[in-house]
C-alpha cells in the first residue's frame, strides 16, 4: 500500500558532492535556469502532484508509447517510464553539443566512405587494417559501393553524459539504427497535456518537427532519376522492442509502414503489394539489422527481409537508410580513434571529448583492466541497450574473475573505460512519494543528407530509476525525461 506524506516535494532531496546536480549548484542552490520550474513543483501538494503525474502516464498508455524487453522466458511489453519533472538545457550548452554532434556525424560518414573504398585513413596508419577486418559489422559487399548524396549514416544517435566537472563527454556513437526518437516527442506530448501553463514561463525548441526533416533528409537521397519519391520503413514486425518507434514515425512522416513480405524485387526495382497493385519504393528506411535484408546476399534463413534487395540497391535503384555496413563505424573499438578520425577527415579538433577508453586488443592496455576492472566498467564493442555490460565496482570478486576469462577469450571484443560520473537530476519516486537524485545521459539524433544536415534541439534524457545505477537503458530498468532546449 503507498504510504502518504505531507512533506514537501523536494523535501528529502539529498545532493552527493561527488556528482554534477542538475537542479542545485555546490552551494545548495538552485541554478538560475530552473528557479522558475523549482517553485512551480514545489507549490504542489502531494497529492496534487500525484494527479499530475497519473495524467501524464494516462497519456504514454492512451498513446500507446510501449517497448518490449526480452527475459529469458518471456518478452514483455510495457509503458515506457516516464518522469515529468523536465531536464533544461540552455541555448550555450546545446550550441556546444549541436556543434559537436554534428561534427562527430560528419567524420563518421567521411570514415565509411573512405574505408569501403580507397582505405586512406587505414594506409596511413592511423586506423589499424585489423580493427576493420575483424569488426563484425564491416560488410565486404559494400566496397565500392556509391550510395546516393554521398551518406551512409543519414541518422545517427550519440549518447551523452555530464561529467562531475560539468563537461559533456561521448560515451558512443550509434548509427546502425538509432532508437529512442518517438519518445523524444512522446515526453513532450505528455508534458503539454500535464502542465501546459508553463510553457509561458519557458521558451524551449519544438521537438515534433522531427518527422518532417526525416521525411526532407529521405527524400534527399532519392536515386538517380527519381523526381517523387516514394518513401517507407521497414520493420521487423510487431514483436520488435521498437515497433511502436516504427509505426510513430511511419503515421508522422505519413508513409507506409511494410514488413519485408509487403515488399518484392522485380526487374532491378523494388516494388510494395498494395490494393491498387504493385508501387515501386525508392527509398527504404530500414529498422532491421544488416543480416536480415536480404536471403540471396545474408542470412539465408531470414524471413524478415526482401529477396534480392540488396540487388537492387547496387544498381542505384533504391537507397537504404541507413546504409548497410554502418555498424563498423560505431563499433566501439572504432570510438577510441574518434578524435584522430576527426582531425584526419575534417582538419578539426573534437568539439566534445570521448570518455577515456582502453581497447583490450592492446596487450599494455589489456594489461591495464585485468589489473584494474574494479575500477572499470567493461563493455562488448558490438552490443546496444545496455546488455553485457559490467561495472566493476559492483562485481564480487567471483565476479571480476568470471569478467577477466570472458575478456581474454576474446580480448577483441571488449572495452574498458573509467566509472563515469553521470550528473544526477531530480526524479519523482512513486513509492516514495518524493523527488530523489537519479543518474542521467542524453542521446541526441543527428540527420545527415543530400546538403541538408540537422540536428533535433532537444533529445532523450534516460533515467536510471534505480538508486546508484549507472545504466539508464530501458531494457536495464531505466526510464525518461523531457528535455528542453531554451531559445536563448
């Protein structure tokens, strides 16, 4: 049974000096772009805030915002959590992570070119020819490949912290199929229907005009030849963690959303069953994993993809968003030589700094976390949603050894970086009836096209609703925020 209180809001919040807090400075006191937010929340009674906070989870249900987390037995569907004290970022701060964002996306998509055609950056010695090789993501079928405008990473998604000394460092770069943008607008959703009044206090960027530049930056890279093109998503089908994702963006774009039997290759062009006859597609945004695209080329087993796609997309008669063999470049081995791919292809130094990271590849580095992994979190290069990971200073000593033969098994397929300070921001704790301090990232989207670049001014802010955790992945517990981008 919840328990009730009459205490304040903010009444049992507690500051640990050893993080960045959002909402109060080292002085106990609330930064300058909150107060206004601050007396809002705090005017509230308990109960009064708990109807709020009721309303705004009515809207993720009436919404249908859900995701699916896979458990050994069984997959579970479930209501994105969502918090709804938002997190405030100031027009000089994003400036700073647009601008570095940005650039980080513009390098990485200076990398794929280069290392699927002449290999530049590797015969210079500046990325080792192994790293490539062994990624697991590179696909050999992409070499020479030309894709329409020049892109491959026509989205990308990188993920942010806020370190104790009050700097935004890259913990990753995703750009295979970056998820997590509908909920970027289904938060704001939630936000206007609780407290719409405040608003009028705050001027923040607009976060639902993401679909049209996706649209735009789609359409952009239509093949050669094509004046209207027709556009669609692909998706694995409704057992997928991100199909609401799929169908959001689909209904805001206003295009079809098929599964790979809606779709067929005839005569060098890829065409979708309608009730009117076949159409042909000419740009395909894809939310299913290279393996999977194509049986006469991957997988043969897959029944998620299209015969003879992959076909025709050599031929220039189709794109795909993003392109196939994205993966190699957010691998997170790769992510070590960020600052070094940056300066080589842009002449630039990095705008946001990498979080200092060891490659266990490399025997003195490898040396390093064996000794170390207490002090460690230790990832896989290749995974996404927070799986495999470990933080050392969580782990028995059972643990840590257990951690040690899963590395030097494969020592390629590990990394190992410092425990990260994340900043910590307030977070309303049902079972507490309170705000607490919870750990937080942030994942921003980047769209890159044909002369069109753009980044959404705001993005998704993860909670890691469990006090201490580090991990703030939906699949790991983790839940969300609305973040706001003031205007000036």
């Amino acid at each position: 049974m919840k328990k009730t209180t009459t205490l304040p809001l903010f009444s049992t919040y507690e500051l640990d000096s050893r993080f960045y807090d959002e909402l109060f400075n080292k002085n106990n006191e609330i930064r300058e772009v909150y107060k206004t937010l601050y007396n809002l929340f705090g005017s509230y009674s308990v109960s009064e805030f708990d109807r709020l906070n009721k309303k705004a989870k009515d809207s993720f249900f009436n919404l249908g915002i859900t995701f699916q987390v896979y458990g050994e037995k069984e997959v579970k569907e479930k209501i994105f959590p969502f918090d709804l004290f938002p997190r405030i970022i100031n027009n000089k701060e994003w400036t700073t992570i647009e601008k570095g964002v940005l650039q980080r996306s513009k390098a990485l998509n200076l990398f794929l070119w280069d290392i699927y055609h002449d290999q530049k950056i590797i015969k210079q010695g500046i990325v080792p020819k192994d790293l490539i090789d062994s990624s697991v993501n590179f696909l050999p079928q992409m070499k020479g490949l030309d894709p329409p405008g020049g892109i491959y990473n026509h989205i990308s998604g990188t993920d942010l912290i806020k370190h104790a000394d009050g700097n935004y460092y890259v913990l990753e770069d995703n750009i295979r199929c970056p998820s997590g943008v509908s909920y970027v607008i289904g938060n704001r959703t939630a936000v206007k229907h609780a407290l719409f009044g405040v608003f009028n206090q705050y001027k923040a960027h607009t976060v639902v005009d993401y679909g049209s530049k996706l649209l735009e930056t789609m359409e952009s890279v239509k093949p050669n030849g094509v004046d209207a093109p027709v556009c669609v998503i692909i998706t694995p089908g409704v057992y997928n963690s991100a199909y609401y994702e799929h169908s959001f963006l689909a209904k805001q774009m206003g295009v079809v959303l098929v599964e790979g039997r809606d779709l067929f290759v005839e005569n060098g062009f890829v065409y979708m069953r309608t009730i009117y006859g076949p159409e042909k597609v000419d740009v395909i945004y894809r939310r299913i994993d290279d393996l999977y695209l194509d049986p006469l080329v991957f997988k043969k087993d897959s029944m998620l993809g299209v015969p003879g796609l992959f076909s025709v997309y050599l031929k220039g008669n189709v794109t795909l968003v993003n392109a196939p063999g994205t993966g190699v470049a957010d691998d997170k081995a790769v992510y070590t030589y960020m600052p070094q791919i940056i300066k080589y292809y842009l002449d630039e130094e990095p705008i946001l700094n990498n979080v200092h990271t060891y490659h266990c590849s490399r025997k003195d580095e490898l040396k390093y976390v064996l000794e170390n992994i207490d002090k460690l979190v230790v990832k896989p290069v290749d995974e996404s949603g927070g799986y495999g990971i470990s933080i050392g200073s969580k782990l028995t000593k059972e643990e840590i050894e257990t951690v040690k033969k899963t590395i030097l098994a494969a020592p390629r397929k590990y990394i190992a970086q410092p425990i990260m300070s994340l900043s910590t921001h307030p977070t309303y704790i049902d079972d507490n009836e309170s705000f607490e301090s919870r750990h937080v990232d942030l994942r921003t989207f980047t769209l890159l096209g044909k002369d069109i670049d753009f980044v959404l001014k705001g993005g998704l802010s993860r909670v890691a609703l469990k006090k201490g955790n580090l991990i703030v992945n939906s699949s790991q517990g983790g839940g969300s925020k609305d973040t706001w981008v003031l205007k000036k």
